[in-house]
C-alpha cells in the first residue's frame, strides 16, 4: 500500500579507455521510469508527461550542470577501483 519512489544511478563501463564510461540517473515512480539522464545523450529525457516537464525544466536549470559533472566526479574517479575488480 502507498507509492514507491527510487533514484538508481548507475555507471557503466564498457571498454578501459575513459571515454567509454556512461553515467545514467533514472526516477523512477511505482516501477515505472518517468525521467532519465544519460551523460551520452547530454541532457534529461522525460518518458511520462510528468517526467517530460521535468526534463524541460531541468535541461534549462542548474540540475543539468550537476548531472555533468557526476561522469567526472563519480564513474571515472571510480574507473580504476571497478577495473582492478
């Protein structure tokens, strides 16, 4: 009974160079993914009308350049902790 609200981030890891490292933040309500950012596409995507006026709205705000900066911050300051692994 009642809602069920989940943020997952996730770094993925596809080659050792660098540049291959995608950083992605999903929203997610009652199992169902309503927002997205991936650090490929640059920017948020909205998959509800919800998650769309987000993603709007975010995408113009200081959200995007905080979602940017986690590719640095987190997956590749974690790269060689998750390839000596």
């Amino acid at each position: 009974d009642g809602y069920f609200h989940q943020r997952v981030t996730q770094c993925r890891y596809s080659s050792k160079d660098l540049q291959g490292i995608e950083f992605i933040d999903s929203y997610v309500f009652n199992q169902a993914e309503y927002i997205r950012f991936n650090s490929t596409v640059g920017k948020f995507v909205g998959y509800t009308e919800h998650g769309v006026k987000n993603a709007e709205a975010w995408n113009k705000g200081p959200e995007l350049a905080g979602e940017l900066g986690e590719l640095e911050r987190v997956c590749k300051h974690n790269a060689p902790i998750y390839y000596s692994a």
